[in-house]
C-alpha cells in the first residue's frame, strides 16, 4: 500500500499516484454538516461536503492511446478532478495501461458491457464504473451479485473507488413504463444495498435520464433515502450545446441548491477536441448555484421540440456523430416550437433503448443509422440520406399523429 503524501514506487507498473498534485479548484461546498460519507478518488476526493468535484469522459477510441491520453490531460488542466475511459476490450484494457504511463488525470474506467475487465484495468485506473443495466451481456448464468462481488474484490486489491452508474436508457429489469425512473432509482438502492452486504463502502452512486425533472426526483429521492452515499450528479444525453447546458442546469442548480451532489458531469454532445466546454459548463454552474442563480421546474418548456444526443465516448460507431446531431438540430429549426422528441445515439449500446422513448429516434451503426418512429424501426440509411427520411417521417407519420391528439 502506498502511503499518502508518496508516489507509487511502481509508477511504470500501476501509475497511480498518491500525490496531491492537483488540488480541487471548484469551490463550491454543497452543504455543511453534509452527512455522505468522503471517499478518495485517485488525488481528489468526494464527500462529506467537500468542494464538488468535475468530471468528463474522453471520446476518443480508447485504442488510440495519445489522442486518449492528450485528452485526459487536457481535462484536468481545465479543472476535471476525474476523467472517464471506455473499457469495452481486451485491446482498451491494454491501452489504458500506456494512458496511465502518459497523463496524470485521475482516471475512471467504464465498464459498459464487459464487467470481466475490471481486472485487467483496475490496475491503472483510480475508479471502475458499472452499469447493473448492462451485467447481464457477460456470463448470463451467472447471478449479478456475484459479478458485483467479483468487482468490488478487485477494487479492494487495486485500490479503486466504483461508482454504480444506473441509466434509464439501458435498465436491468428494462421497465419501458414510461421513463423508468422508478426502476431506476429501485435499481440504485438495491446496488447501494448490496455494496453494504460486503462491508464496502468506497463507492458512489448515479441515477442519470435525459429527463432533468426525472433526474432531479431520482436524486431527492436517493439522497433522502441514503444520505451516506455520495451522488455523482449529471443528466444523460443532455444533447448539443447550448441547449445541452440548460437541460443539465434544470436538474443540477437545484440539487445543488438543496445540497444534493458530490460530483458532477455535464454531458454535451461535442466533438473529442471540444469536450472541456463539459467542465467550462460544470464550472458555471457551480458558480450559479453558489451565487444562488438556480434555474428551477418553472423554467423547463416540455412542450416544445426537444433534441437529446448523447455526448458521445470510445464506442461511437462512427465519426460522423457529432455532425448527424448539429444537422437534425439544423434540419428541424422550423420545427422548433413543436412537442417533438428526437434522440440521437451514437452507438448500439444505449441507442436502441434510448431512442424507444422518443417520438423519433436515429442510433448510429458503422455505414448506416438506424431511423425508429417510437420503439419501430423505420430502417437503416447512409448518414447523407437519414436526416432527409427523417424529416419525411415527421411529415407523414408523426405530426398528423401529434396534431390529432392536440385537436379540442
Ligand atoms: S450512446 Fe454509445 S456512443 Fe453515445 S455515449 Fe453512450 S455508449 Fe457512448
């Protein structure tokens, strides 16, 4: 074990540090007397009332390891405490042990669908993230607790912190009633719930939904319920800025108002070169919620068209992404005071269920995007000729439907 105030001895081999290089600059306190408890996180720590901590995710594919790794750095110049990677393969899990050697962000590994490689990057990495949604891909036989079990054994030897990262996009019990909030945050607990059966207590939880009042439930709820546990806050898909920004303050000023909130990420649909505009958000909205400028449920139009797109990560099936978001938001301005949802995804892992709740939903394969009208598939088109059919959907099948329901 190395002791704090030291580096690894092993810096080639583990890279984890155990200097303070880069104090928390953020400085807003959620609450005082905040009762979670504080868990260390590679140099920062969350918790307990300290400063709350900012995060983001490298889009680059993890395999590309200087590009990662120059992310990674990048984001901690900017302010992020801690910066997510992608851990889908064997070859990612080697990749991240160069990006250790190369940067010294803390880093957290996502682990998605693949829960195996825990053990293979626990090693250079300051966190593991889990979905329970996703556990089920690797060895269904085997029941979940023993797969969280096998994660959290390993973050004890390597000296990770998790964080039970829940989604309504991708649920385990995949209730598809309306937006899964409540499977969400039952989902939360039982985890939460688990991690105490193990006597572990370094983790953190997320309840994230591209809804900011479903996100702003869920947390209340959880932070009521659990006030131990620190909450890692953030909307998922929030979408392309600015509008990505507002949805993500609707939910974030308020909780953070109320004390809810240890860490935070803004997710914003950018390209990789582009992605410290999450912490320059993040930033801001701390500073709102510490002047007391907290934009609140009274502000949220749901009424009108509504894009949400993921921010995009390593699993992107295809560069283009980031353009296919910025030309649907383009293609549909006319369209703009509209009850409208459309969902962009980038990839298969949670666009097929994130693009179900929508009225219209495009996810990204390789050569193709898949266009559905609600959960049906309407088909896969090039990406020169998806936001053209889409717009003929929209036309044809889903503002008849929409004004047909609106007529007294
Ligand atoms: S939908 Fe896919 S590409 Fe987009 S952020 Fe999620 S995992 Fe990454």
């Amino acid at each position: 074990m190395v002791a704090e105030g030291q580096s690894c001895p092993n810096l080639c081999l583990c890279g984890k540090r155990k200097t303070s290089t880069r104090p928390n600059e953020n400085r807003y306190n959620t609450a005082m007397g905040k009762t979670t408890r504080i868990i260390s996180i590679g140099t920062v720590k969350i918790g307990g009332g300290l400063p709350v901590v900012l995060q983001s995710m490298a889009a680059a594919k993890t395999a590309d390891i200087n590009a990662v790794a120059e992310t990674c750095s990048r984001l901690a110049d900017a302010g992020a405490g801690l910066v997510r990677v992608a851990a889908d393969t064997a070859a990612d899990a080697a990749a991240l042990k160069e990006i250790r050697k190369k940067t010294t962000a803390n880093l957290s590994a996502d682990l998605q669908e693949n829960y195996r490689l825990a053990e293979t990057v626990a090693p250079f990495v300051d966190k593991i993230r889990y979905n329970p949604g996703h556990l089920h891909h690797a060895e269904p036989e085997i029941p979940w607790q023993t797969k969280v079990e096998r994660i959290v054994n390993i973050a004890r030897q390597y000296d990770c912190a998790l964080r039970i990262g829940v989604n309504c996009g991708s649920l385990e019990n995949a209730d598809r009633n309306g937006s899964g909030i409540d499977s969400a945050l039952n989902s939360a607990f039982q985890h939460a719930g688990f991690m105490d059966s193990l006597g572990f207590d370094r983790f953190c939880v997320s309840i994230k939904s591209s809804d900011p009042q479903a996100v702003l439930y869920a947390n209340r709820r959880f932070a009521s319920m659990r006030p131990d546990v620190p909450l890692h806050l953030g909307l998922t898909e929030a979408g392309l800025p600015p509008a990505g920004i507002r949805k993500s303050r609707l939910a974030l000023e308020p909780l953070l108002a109320e004390g809810i909130g240890d860490t935070l990420r803004v997710s914003l649909t950018v390209p990789n070169q582009r992605k410290a505009e999450e912490i320059e958000a993040g930033q801001q909205i701390l500073q709102n919620a510490a002047a007391g400028i907290v934009l609140t449920e009274k502000d949220w139009q749901p009424d009108k068209l509504n894009i949400i797109s993921c921010p995009s990560c390593s699993r992107v099936e295809n560069d283009r992404f980031v353009q296919l978001a910025e030309q649907v938001q383009s293609a549909t301005e006319p369209l703009k005071e509209v009850p409208l949802t459309i969902a962009v995804m980038g990839c298969r892992v949670n666009g097929p269920g994130e693009t179900d709740h929508a009225d219209i939903g495009l996810w990204c394969g390789v050569n193709a995007v898949n266009l559905k009208r609600g959960s049906v598939l309407v088909g896969s088109f090039r990406y020169e000729e998806v936001v053209e059919k889409m717009l003929d959907e929209i036309a044809e099948t889903v503002l008849p439907a929409a004004r047909s329901k609106h007529v007294p």
